[in-house]
C-alpha cells in the first residue's frame, strides 16, 4: 500500500488564483483553473453588479443519476450478468418545435 504525506491545509482566495503564472506548457488548464476560482471562491451572477463573470453549470439530474447507476451496475456486475444502459427513440416531431423523445419502460 502507498502511503502519501499528508498535504497542509490552504486558504484558498482571489490572491492564490492571480499568483498562479500559465507557461506554454500549462497553458491548455487555464480554464479548468477558471473554473475551480468560480467553484472554491463561490462566485455567483449578480444580476444588477458585479466585476466578475461567473460560470452557471447546469446538468440534467435524471440524466446524470440514469449514467451514475448504469456505470455502477457495470463496474460491480459479476461476468455472466449482462447490463445495458436505457435507449431513447424519437416519437415525433411537430411542425413547430422540437422532437420529443420517449424511452419504454419495463415493470
């Protein structure tokens, strides 16, 4: 077993992303480093001021659990138990809008 040492403990603020210095080589995390300052400084949109812009991240929840148990299942499945993840197929497009889909259902 690998044992680490332990990391200290940092307070993380405005100065500690503005100190950060982006290299040719590091340059591809610049926006994963923007979005950690919004996340850690728990940025949010004021809609009458602000100086800084904000990121909105929004997922579908029902989506994201579906995967979350299909991924699980899969992981821990023994090898004779076969496991496929929901299909979704088109049911109809109206004349203005969008398809919708439908996914059946099995009880």
């Amino acid at each position: 077993m690998l044992h680490f040492p332990e990391m200290p403990a940092i307070k993380v603020t405005e100065a500690t992303f503005e100190n950060i210095t982006f290299s040719r080589k590091s340059e591809s995390y610049k926006k994963a480093i923007e979005i950690q300052n919004y996340l850690l400084l728990q940025y949010h949109p004021d809609v009458s001021r602000g100086r800084n812009n904000v990121l909105a991240l929004m997922f579908d929840m029902n989506m994201l659990w579906e995967q979350f148990v299909y991924v699980s299942l899969r992981k821990n499945k023994d090898k004779q138990t076969t496991i496929t993840a929901q299909t979704s197929k088109y049911f109809w497009k109206p004349e203005i809008g969008y398809r919708s889909k439908i996914r059946p259902i099995s009880l």
